[in-house]
C-alpha cells in the first residue's frame, strides 16, 4: 500500500510539473507577443514620423512623435476653420475687403443704400425726390462717391407683365438709371412685405455696404443727418434702427390697417416693437441674413411689421431713433414728409 501511494504522489507531482511548465511556455508567448505588437507599433509611428517630416531615422520618443501628429491634425483643423471663415465673408458675416496693417481696408465701402419705394403711377413723385434730395446723373453718382450713400427707386412689375405701365418705367430708367428693378414682384399692396424682403436681398448681394434702408416716395431724407447717425453704429454689426413703435393688431377686416393674422399675435392683439414704416435701416448681417433666408421669412399684411418679425428671434440691437420719425420735423431729422 505504501509503494502504491508512493506512485501516486510522483505521478501527481509529474502531472502538475508539466501543466506549470505549460502555462509558463504561454505565458511567454504571450508576453513576446504583446513585446513585438508594442515594438511594431513604435516602428509604424516613426515610419510614420520620418514620412511626414522627412528627417530620415529618428531616434525620437513615441510620445513627440504623438505629439507631432497631433499638430498635423491641428493644422487639418485650422485649414478647414479658414474655409468656413471665407465662406463666411462671401455670405457677408465678414468684411470681404483686406485690411492694412493699421487696421484700415483697401477699398472704400458705401455707407448705406437707400431702397425707396414707388409705385408704377408715381412718376411726379420721383421726380420731386430727384429735385428734393437725391439728385440724378452726375450729382447722383457724387452722392455715391463722396457720402458713400446709394439711392435707387425700388420698383416691381405690373399684373399684366410688358404693358404699357411696365414699359413706361423701363423708358424712366433707361434716362435716369436709378431704379431697381424686381421682376418677381407685382406691385400691388398685398406684395408690400415681399418687395421689401427682395430689396433687402438684392442690395445685399448688389453692394457691400454697411447699412441698407428702406424709405417710400413720399418723404424727404437729410443724407447728412443720416450719414452722422449711422457712423455712431458702426461697431455694431446688428442693429435695427428706426423709428420703434409698437401698438393694436387690427382684427376687423373693414379697418384700414387690418391683418389677416392677428390671431398669431396673442390674446392681447399687440403688436411687437418694430420701426415705423417710412424710414427705417438695417446693418449688412441683418440684410444677409435676409437675403439667405428670404424663401422662409414669413410676410405680414404691413412690410414693417414683417421687417420687424423678422429679426424677433435673432440677437439684434434694436436702436429707438426719433430722427427717423418722419412726422416729427426738426432741424436734426433725418427724414420728412414732402
């Protein structure tokens, strides 16, 4: 019995010798395995490092060759920063004009175009705003070049495209050559709102200029007082100025400033605060952004109203300035009725 346990013992311990000795012939496989991916991988990092520097064999760390690869990433980054940054100035988020060293650009950018509104049969009136303040010809383009202010009579198309009307304001403009001219809109006052928007966005496209008005045939504008008011804003890249108001949303159709929607505006049927119709001016962001989105701004009955909603959502300075209440005559008013 005792030389049978005797064997037993020894096979036993036979038995756990040969599975030590396994698991250690393993183990060092695995570990000279993980050693030689680790090694590989160094080796592919400093391929790596000497195909992108091209300084040959390098006995730099993993950790700067990481780091070095990391930058080339960063100028991935920045190089794609740096096309979103000239698309924005192409949108007009930008300035799109270059700057010298102390900060002053190459080319000198209107101050302001002026859209003013006229209506097919308003001829006489036009002719009163040429006489009164905008000039024409060579006064005009001197009002361009030495105040930077831009003026042209903003127009649509009749009902009946090419009629006589149409063709009258096309002969007025081949004289005068100072109107734009919208084909997509019909001049009628349900497309007020719609004029508006598509001047905004013509000019904005049209001329890089600071500011873009809108004012009506009707009124006289002070181009001084309206150049020293808008140079106070120009550090403001989002401002709304005019003369703000905000009052009764009329709900019966038979009142004269009747607007169809006026179940949107609340319980209480107020107005939000928006400029007075006559006059008011917006900055070129403002306008771009019109411009860009013009297919999804949604127009009210009044074209200030919708001019006004359209900025609501939007972090823009809305400027309260009684020289553009036209009503209001003084010696500093930018604008009055004629």
């Amino acid at each position: 019995m005792a030389r049978k346990g005797s064997s037993m013992r020894l096979t036993s311990s036979r038995v756990s010798s040969l599975l030590i000795s396994m698991f250690a012939t393993f183990a060092s496989f695995y570990v000279a395995g993980r050693l030689w991916q680790e090694s590989q991988t160094r080796v592919h990092l400093i391929k790596e490092l000497d195909r992108v520097t091209g300084q040959g064999k390098s006995a730099i760390s993993v950790d700067d060759t990481l780091k070095i690869i990391a930058c080339r990433e960063q100028e991935k980054t920045l190089a794609a920063l740096e096309i979103q940054l000239s698309a924005a100035r192409q949108e007009g988020f930008v300035s799109r004009h270059p700057k010298h060293t102390d900060g002053t650009e190459t080319k000198k950018r209107p101050l302001v175009v002026i859209g003013i509104m006229t209506s097919l049969g308003n001829k006489k009136k036009r002719y009163a705003v040429r006489q009164a303040w905008m000039g024409t010809g060579a006064s005009l383009k001197k009002i361009e070049t030495e105040k930077g202010v831009i003026a042209r009579f903003v127009i649509g198309r009749s009902a009946n495209k090419g009629d006589s009307m149409d063709k009258s304001i096309d002969a007025e403009n081949s004289q005068t050559d100072d109107f734009i001219i919208l084909d997509d809109v019909v001049e009628a006052p349900e497309e007020a709102s719609k004029k508006v928007k598509l001047f905004f966005a013509y000019a904005a496209e049209r001329w890089d200029a600071q500011f873009y008005a809108k004012s009506i045939d009707n009124i006289y504008v002070n181009i001084d007082a309206l150049g020293s008011t808008l140079a106070a804003h120009l550090e403001n890249p989002r401002a709304y100025i005019g003369c703000m108001k905000s009052g009764e949303v009329f709900s019966e159709p038979n009142q004269k400033w009747y607007e169809p929607e006026w179940w949107k505006f609340g319980d209480k049927k107020a107005y939000f605060r928006h400029a007075y119709g006559e006059m008011y001016v917006i900055t070129h962001a403002l306008a771009r952004f019109v411009s860009i989105n013009r297919d999804i701004l949604h127009s009210y009955a009044h074209d200030d109203v919708s001019t006004g909603s359209w900025f609501v959502g939007l972090d823009v300075k809305h400027v309260d300035e009684g020289k553009f209440c036209c009503s209001a005559w003084s010696s500093e008013a930018i604008c009055a009725g004629v």
